[in-house]
C-alpha cells in the first residue's frame, strides 16, 4: 500500500468508490493486520499471559514532546 500510495494514487482514491483495485490493496493490509493481531493474541494465550501492555507513542501521546 505505501509504495502504491507513492507510485499510483495516493490512500484517498485507493479507498475511494469504484477503485475495485485500489479497495483490495487496503482490504489486503487490513487482513494482513488483523492475522497478525490474532497471532499475538495466540502468543499472548500460549504464554500463559493475562493482560499485555504496549509501549505508547510520543507522537501521539503527546505531541508537543515531540520536537521539530
């Protein structure tokens, strides 16, 4: 998606309506992301674990942290 994104048409038209080519490139990473959260929660399970915690963002948590 981010080399499409940079090479043929940027996120806004891929999802737009009608782009069938363009909607299966986003669905395809969505899949991607969502298989893999269901492989971390299956790590999670395997290790035994019952709450995880992930690391937070400075760019997002805070933006005025992050200097420019």
């Amino acid at each position: 998606m981010k080399t499409r994104g940079e090479t043929v048409e940027a996120y806004d038209q891929m999802i737009g309506e009608g782009n069938a080519e363009g909607n299966a490139v986003v669905q395809a990473v969505i899949d991607g992301l969502v298989d893999q959260t269901r492989s971390i929660e299956r790590g999670v399970s395997a290790l035994g674990l019952s709450q995880i915690a992930f690391e937070g963002s400075d760019s997002l948590d805070n933006p005025d942290a992050v200097f420019q």
